[in-house]
C-alpha cells in the first residue's frame, strides 16, 4: 500500500470510503442500515468518533471522521469488525433475506482468500484514507459523498436519500446526527 493512504496524523480529520467484498450490494433492506446507523451512535458515544459527513450506499460507505481519542486507524478498525459481524449474523439469522445463502458464500469465499480471515469476510480490507488539510479538499469530499447516491441514479437531489449527512446539511438530523464542531476551515455554515 502507498504511503499516501495512511493515517499519518491521529488527530486529523479523514475522508475514507470502504466496500464490502466483491461491491455486494449488502445494504438494499432496513436492518442493515440500521445496524450501520447503530454502529456510528456508538462509535460517536463511546469511541470517540466525530462524524462530519456520511453517505450509506448499497456496497459502501463514504466517511469523513476524525478520532478524539487519536487513533483513527484503530477505531475504524472496530467499526467494520463490528458492523461485519453483525450484519452477518443478521443474514444468517434473517428469515426474509432470499440472498442469504449466496451472501455467506460469497463471503466464505473472499475469506479463503484471505489469510486474515478465520471464515468469513465481509468488507474490503482497504479504507483509502484522505487526510483532510485544507477548506478546498473538505469541500470537495464532502459534495462528492453527498452527490454519490445522485451520481447512482438513486435519486435526483442528495438530501433524498436517506443514509447521508447531505440531509443534516439541510437541517435535518432525523437519521443521524453528526458533529457540527471540529471540522475546521469554516466549512459547516455550508
């Protein structure tokens, strides 16, 4: 990996983007975005996690964060070992999901091939993280999460999608609320 996709400075604020493995569209029913959603309140109120923005897409996520606690490596770390077994015990367990068995297979599948892994894999193991140092650069991630479920053809103006931090931006914090305070450079009267 290069050495620009690390967490270089622990107390920066990052734009990072992961999938789960082989892009599976996972995140196409309730209980899975719930379980996201969960795992950012929990993450906000006992990790340490400030969540500027956030978009919710049916094979990623798109992050900007920051770690208080200066290990910004470590907690997303925590939040996709954790959101990645949940998500499939909720599959496993899932009466209603139709996709159940190639969804574990799938998953079994990238596990094999991953070391790492002692049965299943569920997301990448990539974060891509983007240390954000000037107004000019938070901007621009930050239209580009809010303007991907658009760029999708999901919906036509970014606050109508559900999962993402455009609808905060519209004063609207019904889903998840994010931190208003912290991202510097005069960027939240946005």
């Amino acid at each position: 990996m290069s050495r620009k996709y690390k967490f270089h400075n622990p107390s920066a604020a990052y734009f990072v983007s992961f999938a789960t493995v082989y892009w599976i569209d996972v995140f196409v029913r309730q209980t899975y975005f719930t379980i996201l959603q969960e795992a950012i309140k929990h993450c906000k109120t006992k990790k340490g996690m400030k969540v500027f923005a956030y978009c919710f897409m049916p094979s990623h996520v798109h992050l900007i964060f920051r770690s208080e606690n200066d290990n910004p490596s470590g907690l997303l770390m925590d939040f996709k070992g954790f959101t990645a077994r949940k998500v499939i015990k909720e599959i496993k367990e899932n009466s209603l999901e139709s996709r159940k068995e190639w969804l574990l297979w799938m998953m079994e599948r990238a596990g094999e091939k991953n070391s790492n892994v002692s049965k299943r894999q569920f997301w990448q193991q990539h974060n891509k993280p983007i240390e954000l140092w000037s107004a000019k650069v938070i901007k621009q991630k930050i239209d580009y999460i809010h303007n991907n479920p658009v760029k999708s053809g999901f919906v036509t103006d970014p606050v109508d999608w559900k999962y993402s931090s455009a609808r905060n931006y519209a004063d609207d914090d019904s889903v998840l609320k994010i931190d208003n305070e912290g991202l510097h450079l005069g960027l939240m009267d946005l």
